[in-house]
C-alpha cells in the first residue's frame, strides 16, 4: 500500500510537469509523454519489486535461522554432543570424559543437523556469518583434522568422515577460514 501511494504522488507530480511544460512549450507532444511516463512508472514498479523481494528474502531468513535456533536449542541428540564437545574442549579428556559419551547415533544426527544448514547456506536460506556466529563451534571441535581420535572414540572412523560427511567437513572448513579471518 505505501509503494502503491508513491506511485501514486510521482504520477501525479509527472502530470503536473507535463502541464506546465505544455503551457511553455505548446508543440510537446503528449504520446512521447506518455511513453516517458510509462517507463517511469515501469522503472518504479522495478525498483518497488526488488525492494519487496529483498526484505522477503531477509525475513524468509530470519525465519529459518529461528527454526533451527530452536532446533539446535531443544534437540536433545545436539545437546548432549555439544555438552560433551564442550566438555573436551574445556580440558576434558576423551578416555576419561565428565559427561556421558554420546551413542553413535546421537553424534550422526548432530552432524546430520550442520549438513543440513550446509544445504540451507547453499541454496540462500541462511547467511554464512550468522551460521558462524551461532551455531558451528561445537562442530568445529568435532570436525577439526587433528580430532580424528575424538571422531573415532565417537563412532565416526575416519573412512566414514571422509566418505560420507560432506555437508559437514564444508561448514566446519568454512568455520575454519571465518575464525581465521575474524582474528
């Protein structure tokens, strides 16, 4: 409605110009007027649509980067790997952990969970940074190169990583060279 009222207002103030240039100028032609104002007009519904797509496609975003907040925040496969993952990273040890070590499925659909934001990022759904800023850490923990013996003591042999974790490996490398920049 508000794009429809600026319309609204340049056509009318395209109408008042001709006018005016009417009276000062009486061979004016109006059809090249009309076509000017109709590529005006033309151009403004462009712009007014463009507009529109791009706050769409930040809402539709913020929306799904919600719904995977709350994924993230209540699932409880993710929460219990990220409690362990944080509880290695805080100086714990893999042979000896202070949380329960989370079963093999536990840690597959934690992975599945980043593989799929992988597939979010890569088709525009979400934003790289945001995912980043969010939620990768954990994952980064689990993904790094030297965390091979973490990844087996969790069920995830190497050859399996290698193979069949893709989506994965992309985001916790991608995380990999946003850490590396930000510092």
């Amino acid at each position: 409605m508000y794009y429809a009222i600026i319309v609204f207002f340049v056509v009318i103030t395209i109408m008042a110009c001709y006018c005016c240039l009417k009276m000062f100028c009486p061979k004016l032609d109006l059809g090249n007027y009309s076509e000017f104002s109709t590529a005006l007009i033309a151009l403004f519904a462009f712009i007014i649509t463009l507009l529109e797509y791009l706050s769409l496609k930040d809402a539709k975003q913020a929306q799904v980067l919600s719904e995977y907040n709350k994924r993230y925040s209540e699932d409880p496969n993710i929460i219990k790997v990220a409690k362990y993952l944080n509880s290695i990273d805080e100086g714990g040890d893999i042979n000896n952990p202070i949380r329960s070590v989370p079963s093999n499925y536990e840690v597959e659909m934690f992975m599945r969970f980043f593989e799929e934001m992988e597939l979010q990022i890569r088709n525009g759904r979400l934003d790289e940074e945001d995912v980043n800023n969010l939620f990768v850490y954990y994952a980064y923990i689990l993904g790094k190169s030297d965390k091979q013996d973490l990844r087996d003591s969790l069920g995830v042999t190497e050859k399996d990583y290698t193979e069949n974790w893709d989506g994965f490996r992309n985001i916790v490398r991608r995380y990999h060279s946003y850490k590396s920049v930000k510092k």
